[in-house]
C-alpha cells in the first residue's frame, strides 16, 4: 500500500516505523522451520508480530527483516495473509546477527521516519496499548524507551559454573524493586538509534538489546509498564502458552 504523497512544496510529516528482525533460527524451540515461522493458532509466529505492530495507529511501516535467503520467502508470507491496509509493508534480507539485521532495517527506512519501534519477531501476542505507549512516549521526547515488568521472582548474581550443571556460588542479590523484566517493542527517536548502531561495537553475537546500545552513548532510556502477555516465544512450553491466550482472545472478543 503506497501512501499519498503531500501537496508540492510541503515537507512530509514525520512518521513511525516498526523493524522486525526475523532473521534468527530459534535453535531452543527444536529442529525444524525458524522461530518466527512457526505457527501459533493456524498462523506464522511472524504475522502475529507484524499484525501486532500494524494494529497501533502510531505505525505507517512495518520493516521485516528476513533471514539472508529468505526475503521471497517472507515476501509471499505476508501476500498470503491479510494485514491492516493503512500499513505499509516492507521485506528486507538481514544479516548473521540480530545487530546487523537491525542495523540493515534502519538502511532501508524512507527518509521521513522519525521514530523508530524494534520488536522481537518471537513476540506475537503484545497489546496495541503497549505499542502506543511506547511510541507516545519517544514523541513525547525519550530517545529511548522500553517496555517492562516487575520481577516476581528474586534474583541472584552469581559465579557461573565452569561446567553446566554444577553448584555456582552467589555473589550478591539485587534489590528486586529495582529490577525490571524487558519487552518490545522498543522505542527510539530514531538519530538515537541509528548513532548507537554506528558508533557502539559489540563483541562476540553482537548486541540483543538495543536500549542497551543506547545506554552505552550515555544516553537516557526510560520504562514503561509493559504487558504480560508480551512474553517471549523461545521455548516449547511457551508457544503452549501463546496458544491458551490467543484461544482466550479469540472466545471473547474475537481477536
């Protein structure tokens, strides 16, 4: 879907985008398709995501960012099924980490993208009132914002064992009130998070958290309430768990 161009002479509005790295293999879901093409309630993992970003206001693009080889594959993924028609759709080929597959969704943004949401393509369930507030809230000014939860559990810092499996000594325990469990879709104006992925270098896999990337510039990143039903698909028993809120939704307001 193409949008209507402004009358001459008049600059573009500044718009919203969402990125989605789907480039990953999902390796702790077992053998088989990757991660985001798994199928919850009938449907690929990865149209939930996308469904989930497009179903805020706030978002006129949606970025998928494809496994290397796999662009035409997603490509025809999303001609097969029905999404918001006030959104434009985007599919670009990622690279070997989940940072260079972000890095290479921001090169493909139109110019007139201000603000820019990243969310976990294995996130499939987050309400639209967690995408909007994370998107008022970087129009508000943030130029980093994520969506959290308080822990339940409490925490504890410790030595990792040289082998799996062996007892590993404490070495302190955090303040649970001050600790948060971290969501997406993350928020970012979007010069903030195009400077972090240009000047913060990662070692090893590369960085999983952009916000992360951010805080390393110095600069601030602020919470806002997430949604437990914003959980991560990585593991069996969560995609049992995805499947009972998506039946849920579905029974009472026909999602």
């Amino acid at each position: 879907m193409s949008s209507t161009p402004p009358p001459a002479g008049r600059p573009l509005p500044p718009r919203t985008a969402a990125v989605i790295p789907a480039a990953g293999r999902g390796v702790r879901l077992g053998p088989g398709a990757p991660k985001a093409l798994r199928v919850l309630g009938g449907t690929p993992i990865l149209i939930h995501a996308i469904r989930a970003m497009a179903a805020s206001r706030a978002v006129s693009l949606v970025v998928v960012v494809a496994p290397p080889d796999g662009a035409p594959e997603v490509k025809h993924l999303l001609d097969e099924h029905a999404l918001p028609e006030r959104t434009d759709y985007l599919v670009v080929p990622g690279g070997e980490t989940r940072q260079e597959s972000v890095r290479l969704g921001l090169e493909a943004l139109p110019e007139d993208i201000a603000v820019v949401l990243v969310h976990d393509a294995a996130r499939p369930l987050v309400p639209v009132d967690t995408v909007d507030a994370v998107a008022a809230a970087v129009r508000d000014g943030a130029p980093a914002v994520v969506p959290a939860l308080p822990l339940a559990d409490t925490v504890k810092e410790v030595e990792p064992a040289a082998t799996p499996g062996e007892p590993e000594p404490v070495l302190a325990t955090p303040v649970r009130a001050r600790l948060r469990a971290v969501q997406t879709p993350q928020g970012f104006d979007r010069d903030t998070l195009e400077r972090a992925h240009a000047e913060v270098a990662v070692d090893g896999e590369g960085a999983t958290d952009d916000a992360g990337m951010v805080e390393r510039l110095g600069r601030p990143v602020v919470v806002v309430p997430g949604h437990e039903e914003a959980f991560k698909v990585t593991r069996p028993l969560d995609l049992v768990l995805a499947e009972a809120v998506l039946a849920r939704r579905r029974a009472n307001d026909g999602f």
